[in-house]
C-alpha cells in the first residue's frame, strides 16, 4: 500500500510550523508527500478534486485507490476496507450515504444556507439538473440518494475512471460541491450497480473526524 498526501506550498508552510518536516527520501513517516505547485485553478477546492477525483490519471499502475478528505484520519487497514466494501460487495466504487440529508434539491438549499457557495451559482446548476429530469427522490438503488464524499474507496475500471472524470468536468463546470453533483453523474449513467453506498456508521468507524484547520480560500497573486 502506497500512502500519498498532497499539499500545496502554503499546507507546506503550516505543516513545518508545526515541526512536520519531509524528510531527504520525500516522506514524513509512511507518507510519501507531494508538494503541488503551478496549480490551475484560483479556487483552492477545484485543485483538490484532481486527485480526489482522478486518480486513475496520476497512477496509472494501480488497481485501487482510496481517497481521504484532509478533515478525515484514516485508522483501518487500507487491504481489509478493499475487501470489505469492494469484493465483498462486488463492487467498484464505495462511497457513504449523507448524514443529515437524502435529496440533491435539499443539499442546494443547504449549501446556500451556509454560505458554501453563492445562491446565484447554485441555482444555475440546480436549474440546469431540473431541466435535465433529475428527480427529487430521497432514494437511489434502494439507499439515500444523496452522498458523503470525503471517504471514496474505488476499483480503477473503465466505468470507475469514466464515473470520476464525468463528475470531475460537473464540479469545473458548477459549483465544487461535489455532493451536489455525484448523484447527477449516477443518475445521468444509470448506474445501479456495483456501486457500495455504504451506511454513515460504517464511514465513521473508517476515520476520525477532525474538520478543516484551515478553511479553503481563493489563491490570490
């Protein structure tokens, strides 16, 4: 197992204040650390989607991946979380129902009230999922139709690889938040199957909620 974290120059920055320092061979204990820079995009949470989204890009070579928010502390065997909600299952992707909310329509609201992102690009999208037919049911494929992405445990397939490049091009072309958009893709690809939407208990019983030391704001020049 490969563990890998990227940060950018100013995470680089934080992190040695706290006397986290990479050493020679590029790593702090069993993490390999990349330092992103040149990124391109001015929103801080675009430049996060490349790897939570498109991992099959930056490794090629490899057959599975988990991603892991950086509000979230790991804490189970990489191998055993693979076998439990991927073979297990006979899936290739698994991600957690939401927590508090069932609906896409309900999320937008919900987004807007805390100030997530600004009402007017919002409503853009929601208005344009709207007129596409996407349906305002709280159920998909038997769970919750609305997600919780900060845990995503994926089998890199042709359909896995298409899933996340599709919802990468949603978060560039709408807002970045991403649970606003995961169950458009699944439902514009009618995918029903092989997709693991894990209950929220089984999410927090894979990491250690921390939140965000630092909130995500626009790069500036």
């Amino acid at each position: 197992v490969c563990y890998v974290a990227f940060w950018d120059e100013i995470t680089l920055a934080a992190q040695e204040l706290q006397g986290n320092k990479i050493g020679d061979d590029g790593f702090i204990g069993k993490w390999r650390i990349v330092i992103v820079k040149n990124l391109p995009f001015v929103d801080q949470r675009l430049n996060g989607k490349i790897p939570k989204m498109l991992p099959h890009r930056l490794f090629p070579h490899a057959k599975y991946s988990i991603w892991v928010d950086s509000k979230s502390q790991f804490r189970r065997d990489p191998l055993g979380v693979i076998e439990a909600l991927l073979l297990r299952t006979n899936s290739v992707l698994a991600i957690s129902e939401h927590g508090a909310r069932s609906s896409v329509y309900d999320e937008a609201k919900a987004v807007v009230r805390k100030h997530k992102a600004t009402p007017e690009e919002v409503e853009v999208q929601i208005t344009q999922y709207r007129k596409d037919g996407l349906p305002a049911d709280k159920r998909f494929n038997g769970r919750k139709a609305l997600n919780e992405a900060s845990v995503i445990v994926r089998e890199h397939t042709t359909l896995t690889n298409m899933l996340m490049c599709l919802w990468f091009n949603e978060v560039v072309r709408f807002t970045s938040r991403d649970q606003l958009s995961f169950p458009y893709v699944l439902w514009r690809l009618k995918v029903v199957k092989n997709i693991n939407t894990f209950p929220v208990c089984t999410r927090k019983d894979l990491v250690n909620s921390m939140g965000h030391i630092r909130k995500a704001k626009p790069l500036t020049n």
